[in-house]
C-alpha cells in the first residue's frame, strides 16, 4: 500500500507535469491548484481558464499498454467536442490547447475549459436522471466508429478480478470465487456485441456515457452540465442508470418516452447492475495504489454480498 506521503509525492509530480506541459502549450500558469484528486489528479491552471486531468490509479492494462488510455482519452475528448459544437450542456475540452492528450513525465492528460462550480449545491438526482435521457438522445446522433463495445466492463472487471488473485489480503477467497463465477455468467453479452443483440434483441445499443452521468454533473450558475466522460463507450443506456431504483427507473422512463426514445430493459438493467458490482469488487485491485478504496467500497461491497448470485441472464 502506497503511504501518504508517497501519494503526496505522486500529486506534486502529476501537478508538476501538467504544468510543465501547459507552459510549453502557452498557457500562463502562476497558480497552479488541485481541485480535488481520487483516480485523477484534477489541476485548476490559473490564472489560465483551464483545468487538466491527470489520470495517477490506473488499471493494469493502462500501466502496460499506455496506447490503451490514450485511446480512450481521445474518444472522450472527441464526443465531449461533439456535444459542445451542438450546443448541449456539457464541460467542453479547453479550446486554448490542442484537442488530444497529451504525454509528459509518465502521465497521459486532458485540457478542458474551466467551470465556476455553484458552491453549496444539493443536487436534485430525479433532474439530473431525466437530463440523461436527455444525453442519451443527444449521443444517439454521435457518428460512434472510433468507441469500443463496453470497453470499461471488458477490461476493468477481468483485469481487476485476475489481479486479486494476487491481493489475497484484500478480498475474502470466497467473495472472489463468486464474483469470478458471476463475470463468467454475465460476460459473453458485455464483450460481444453480436451477442448481446442475439440475447436482448430490443434493447439497441448506442453511445452512453459510462460512467453514472447523473452522477457526474457539475452544477453552475445558470444550470447543470455533463462531465467526466473518461469512460465513453458503445453499450446499452440501462448501463448508465445502473443502481437508480424505481423512482430513478420510472423517472427516466417518463423522459425518454417524452423524447421517443425505449424504456430501460429490466432484464438488461439486471445484467449491468451486476456488472456495477462486480466493478467495485475488481477496483480494489487499484487498492495498492489508492488505499483509501478499501473502506471507499466496503459498504458497496456488503450489498453486493446481500444479494443473490447471478446465475443465469
């Protein structure tokens, strides 16, 4: 487990990286301050009116294949352009910097515009679930070639479950024998998507956010915008309202009816709720290098336990 002051150290390298790049970009940067930091280290570069994105708990597959983050920052940059130059309520990529990521010291980063968050804000989570049926009707136009199929789900849950193998002091041998046996269930129709439309023939599949968008909103002035795309990709919507319960299913139902799109699947939704646990089983192989993660999950963890095992789609 990393100490804090080896985290510590990690941050003024990640600030100082994204500094040092900012600069050779042209960007005046006198003031450099972390907003806040958990996966990423988040670097208001002021007085500049930008704020950078350096990823520093990093899944495997990004710390051996670096090409493999790069790409999805490129993907998320991209559909985050796409929705700015369309007028939709979104945190755009800085437009005082090239739009791609950009390498220096080890650290692969984002530019973005920086927002005036509204202090104070208890956000209204029925709104925002209705907006991101408003989002999914927006990416529905997205021209999506360069997005993978599920590609967190793909990567993360395998990844992160053979990396426990190792990390026995993290993860009961029990809790990890079943969540293996749940990826093994539910897999085949999150990694391919033949077979996912063979299996669940109604429920289309379309660019989604990925990552709880009503979650990660960011509340300004004049309304609300959508942020941290990092993990945009090809899947079905059920996958962003995973966990929502019924009022948040009926809400979005109501909106995405208002706007012509399909409501949730149930069966779908069963299958992408199971996937969002066993996430947060898999992230704890990040744990070494993020050790507040252990208790972060742990509440999440005994609900996953609470409930029974998927055995079937």
């Amino acid at each position: 487990m990393l100490t804090p002051e080896a985290i510590a150290a990690r941050t003024e390298r990640a600030v100082a990286a994204a500094t040092a790049a900012a600069e050779e970009l042209g960007l005046d940067v006198t003031d450099p301050r972390v907003l806040y930091e958990v996966f990423s280290v988040i670097v208001h570069l002021a007085p500049s009116p930008v704020v950078v994105r350096v990823p520093t708990v990093l899944p495997p597959s990004y710390s051996t294949a670096p090409e493999t983050l790069t790409a999805q920052q490129r993907s998320e940059l991209a559909v985050t352009r796409w929705l700015a130059d369309r007028g939709h309520p979104v945190v755009p990529p800085s437009p005082l910097v090239p739009g791609e990521p950009i390498r220096r010291d080890g650290f692969s980063m984002t530019f973005w515009q920086f927002v005036e968050e509204r202090p104070d804000n208890e956000p209204d989570m029925l709104h925002r679930i209705e907006q991101t049926a408003h989002l999914h009707a927006a990416l529905r136009e997205y021209p999506c070639d360069d997005l993978g199929f599920w590609a967190p789900f793909g990567a993360y849950i395998p990844e992160g479950l053979a990396e426990l193998k190792h990390l026995a002091h993290l993860v009961d041998p029990a809790d990890l024998q079943r969540a293996q046996q749940e990826w093994d269930v539910i897999a085949p129709v999150l990694t391919s998507r033949a077979a996912f439309e063979s299996a669940f023939p109604g429920a289309d599949v379309q660019p989604i956010h990925g990552d709880a968008p009503y979650a990660n909103m960011i509340a300004i002035a004049n309304g609300e915008l959508w942020s941290d795309f990092e993990l945009v990709t090809m899947g079905a919507v059920e996958s962003d309202l995973a966990m929502v319960g019924p009022d948040g299913v009926a809400a979005y139902d109501a909106a995405a009816k208002a706007l012509g799109l399909r409501p949730l699947d149930t069966r779908v939704l069963r299958v992408t709720e199971a996937a969002g646990r066993l996430a947060m089983v898999a992230v704890l192989a990040m744990a070494p290098t993020l050790p507040t993660l252990v208790d972060g999950v742990r509440p999440m963890i005994d609900q996953w336990r609470a409930t029974p095992p998927i055995t079937e789609i």
